[in-house]
C-alpha cells in the first residue's frame, strides 16, 4: 500500500520529494546548531552543553480539532503554536521542529499557505523545521518541538505549594466561545476568530517565569483540567475565586447571561499559561506583565487539601457538572 | 471542538488521560537520561557531551501504510521499526521516542496489543518512550524517535564517491510481494507476512558501519528510489547488476516467472539498508556480516557519471518503467 503513495501521482505529477522542496525545505530559521536539516534519513542537532532537551508531541485532526474548510495558513501557524505552548509551559527556549503532515490531495495552495502561516511563527521564535514526512490520508497534522533549558532549570506540574498564588496569563475561554459561535452558525468577532485560530503562545512568559513559578501549564483543555493536573502531580489542591477570572469583554457578556462557568473553566485552546508563584516571589510577576506587555492575573491559591475548589462572588462553592470534567475528576 | 474530545467520552467513559497512564505510562525501557518523561508538557532529555542528536519522524495511515483490520500487535511494532530504521540509517543508537497516536475509538484490547508490540521493540533497543499524544480520529500513527551519535560520526546520504562498492542487507522485495499477494486475495507464507508486518530495523548494522559506509539510507521505498537519494545527495551515479539484487526463494521464484525487477527495485518497506563502502574496507563486510549474522552483499559501485544503470545478466541495461518511479526520476 506503501507503493502507492510513494509517487503521490496526482493529476499535478508532483512527487512527495518535490512538494517537500517546493513548500518545506526553507521553511523557519536557519540555525547554526542544525547540522543537517532536511534532506537525510534524519535531522543532526546539537544540544549546547549544560543544556537539557524539551520535546513535546502535538497531533490536530481535521474535524475534531478544527473545521476542515478552514484558512490553511491560520491552520500552519495554529499547529506550530500549540506544540510551542507546551515549550512555554516548561520554560523551555524554542529550537527546531519536525512536521507530520497528512492531506488528502497534493493540492499546493493549500501547502503554500500552511507552510506560510508555520514558517512566520517559526521565524518569529527562531525555530528551524528539521525534518518532516508528507503522506496521503485523512488531514491530519502532527508537529513534533524541540526546545532548550538550562539543565534543572526547567519549571514542572509537580512544584506547587501550599501557599502559593495561582496565576493565569491572558484571558479565559474566548477560543471556546469562539467555537460555539461557530458551531451554532452565528457570526463571530475577529477578536475571537483569532484567539481560536491564531493562539499566541507565550514563548517569552515561560522563559521569564524559570526561577519563580514553582509549577506551570499551558491551557490547552480548560484551566480546571490543566490546574488539575498542577494539583494531580504537586500533591496539592487549590482555591479558586471565579470572579477574579480574567475574561475578554465577549466572555463576560456571555457569562452574564447563562452564568455557564464551564466556558472560562473547561474550554480548551486558549494556550495561557498556568502558574504557581511564592507569595513572596509575587511582586516579580507585576514587573514581568508590564515589561511583556501580558495581562497577568492571580486566581487563587494553592492549599494542602486535595480538589479544585471554586468559588462564587457570595462565598459559596461552585460546583462543575461531572459530564466534560474527565481530566479534572481524574486529577482531583 | 478539542472540547469535544478532551474526555474521550466513550461508552467505556475512559479519558485520554487514563488511556496513556493505562497502557503507555510503563512502555519501553527505562533511561538514566530521561530526567523527565511521560506527564508533563514535554519531556526533558539529556544528551550526553560529545554527542549530536539524531531525530526523524514517520507516519503510518491506516488503509495507505497498512490494513486497517490488521494485528495491533504488529502495527505497534511497525510503526516504531520504521522510525528506528531512519536512525539506523545514520549510524545513530536509539534513545527516545514519543508517540502520537490518532484512534477512532478508545478500544482498550487494540490499545493493549498496539502498546505491547511497541513496547517489545523499545525494550529490545532500550528506547524509552518519553510522550505523545491521544486524539480521536481516522487511525493515523506518527512516531518520533531520537537518536545519539558521536558528533561528526553520523553516515550521511551524501558521502558517496566514485569506485565506492554499493551494499545492501537482507532481501529485497519481500514485503512488495506480501502486499502484492493480499491485495490480490492470494494466500501469504508466514516469512513473507512478517517481512511486511514485522520489519526488523537494522540497528546494530548502522551502528557497526559508522566510519566505514560513506553514504548510507534505508529502504523503506524501494531500492531504485533510495539509492537514487544518495546519488542525488552524493553528486555521483551507479551501476548496479540486476543479478546479484539478494532474494529470497519466494521473489526468485516470482521473478522466474514474471521477469518485473519492479518487485525488489521499487516496492517499499523492506527496511534494510543500502550503503556504500571504499573498496578498500570492503573486507570488513564479511567480517561484520558474520558477527551479526545479517546477509550483506554488494551489488555494484558508484560512478562519476549521474543517474542509476541496472545491467540483465547479459549485459543489457534494464530500464524501468516511467510511472511509479518519481523519486528515482526526482533524483536521476
């Protein structure tokens, strides 16, 4: 079966060697620690001494994770910027990156415009693309990154303490927003296109939080999921108060109507980052959101009961339906 | 839509994250260097001084790479066989893989067997599985290795000189005729199915010839193609005798009968290796050969002159047939 896709024989005559050259041979930076790129059997990359490796895997299928129609170029950026959240997430400084990517057709706008839109975030962080395979099947996307942090200095899930502040970046539950407007067909802001489709990650917060932040996570399936699974390898629980949620203008509205916290808590793709700080370490983090220029808010603390404990304006305990909860009843 | 599948709310209401911790949480060997593996937002690696890292990534598709209906088992040992064949190729010793895996549905007795047969593979090359990702949808496999090399040791595809005698491992063309045969309906000998389900990755050959084959490559689609990326990579051309190609019984037999060089030119996942060697080391093949108990035999030498010659018995060229050759044209 193999055979017959080797050629990738479609009506373009375009072989899988020749799309690699034409779409992905200068995609991303060019580094000097890339001692071969693409081309081999294998990507030769050298890990500066004192260093430790990063590597996180991240797979997007066409209809599970996004609408199949949509924009190739959001789609290429969209796939480098989840697999570089999780970098984030460690500290770990970006570096190269290898692409599996699986298309129905050999169809080379589509390729021009995906290779465009992961080659511009690559470049942005100095990421090479090292490597890749191109197969035919079901569209499917599969990036694999590699980053770089200084050996033990990389910050964990499993640092948190008692007494710790839990912070979040950004804003909460506009990508999820974003695709239940799509799903009911009604008409969506760019503000919240782009949060779905264009998710930042945030590269630099990461690199500046090593030192401080005792346990960190990127946002990728809601922050009671991912803070679960903070408190899941920390042997902690924590206290969260809803109202000091970090919302966009469009969450807030729609959080006044339906009072439905599941969206700021148990939607994913918002790609923030999640993280524990000393209370003494906390004035640091001030600093650090106004000379990045992030919104960096505290949330809640961490506490030595087990459980994610939410709270409402008035005090009371809010409790999340079971169903859409998985990692979080898992974790808690 | 991520939401949607984050909790893998299948009728077993197993989550994603119970499905890695069940079955792929103790996969594969346990490594000094993994400071930290499976459960975090990547894994953190240790790559020794001296050393480069080796990387390649390769996708299997269900009803492209392989039967959908086929044993688990072997697809979990494929799937990992293919990528520690890509660091064979470069002379690399195997470290890490990470694993993301695209499955219609959370079948915990497919998990089980896919997880085995990847794991047994692993362990037998003391490979750790250090991360991945679960996502539902068309079965799609993608499999990350990496590997270590002594800087500057790896054999690259673009080595080859003039008067190098040209080598290759195994047989050809075995897993062509399986697939021929099934696709045909026809009855598979147990030796011919396990060349194609069962591939053996040529791991202790890569590492043997480092500092003895100047350019070497896998064959993974098909010696006509392969070959033709180290001629391309080298800047040379080669003059192989179609006679002394390595058989077995079963392919001899078939091509006593059909006389289609097609079948161990250009059929793919055979898995072995191809590599070149100054003539002057050549003694050191046999040697190798007989420590290994692997076949190796030579079957012509590069040439000045570009492009791939594949003398008949009588000394006639045999040229192969235009369609279902891209890469060999690509590199010709």
């Amino acid at each position: 079966m193999k055979t017959d896709m080797n050629s990738w024989s479609g009506a373009d005559g375009l072989s899988e060697f020749d799309l690699i050259r034409n779409h992905f041979s200068h995609v991303g930076s060019r580094r000097a620690d890339v001692a071969v790129g693409i081309g081999d059997d294998c990507a030769l990359l050298k890990v500066p001494q004192g260093y430790e490796l990063a590597a996180g895997i991240d797979t997007l299928v066409a209809g599970i994770h996004f609408f199949p129609a949509c924009d190739p170029e959001g789609l290429g950026h969209k796939s480098l910027a989840v697999s570089l959240s999780d970098l984030a997430a460690m500290g770990a400084e970006p570096a190269w990156a290898t692409l599996a990517l699986t298309l129905p057709d050999a169809d080379e706008s589509w390729l021009n415009a995906f290779s465009r839109g992961f080659g511009r975030l690559a470049e942005r962080h100095g990421v090479a693309l090292v490597g890749g395979d191109l197969t035919r099947g079901p569209l499917t996307i599969t990036v694999q990154v590699q980053g770089l942090v200084p050996a033990a200095a990389a910050v964990l899930r499993s640092g948190a303490r008692p007494g710790d502040l839990v912070w979040v970046s950004g804003t909460l539950g506009d990508a999820g927003l974003a695709l239940r407007l799509l799903d009911a067909g009604e008409s969506v802001s760019e503000f919240l296109r782009r949060r779905l489709e264009r998710p930042t990650p945030r590269v630099e917060l990461g690199l500046a939080l090593r030192g401080i932040a005792t346990a960190m996570i990127d946002l990728s399936d809601g922050l009671a999921a991912d803070l679960g699974h903070i408190l899941a390898a920390s042997g902690v629980g924590a206290e969260i108060r809803l109202p000091d949620l970090p919302l966009s203008p469009a969450v807030s509205e729609r959080l006044a109507v339906d009072a439905d916290w599941g969206l700021p808590l148990a939607s994913g793709d918002d790609y923030e980052l999640c993280f524990c700080v000393p209370e003494h370490k906390c004035a640091q983090i001030a600093t650090l959101a106004k000379r990045l220029g992030i919104r960096l808010r505290t949330i809640g603390h961490i506490r030595p009961e087990g459980g994610l404990h939410c709270l409402l304006e008035n005090g009371a305990t809010w409790n999340p339906p079971r169903a859409g909860y998985d990692h979080f009843a898992a974790a808690g």
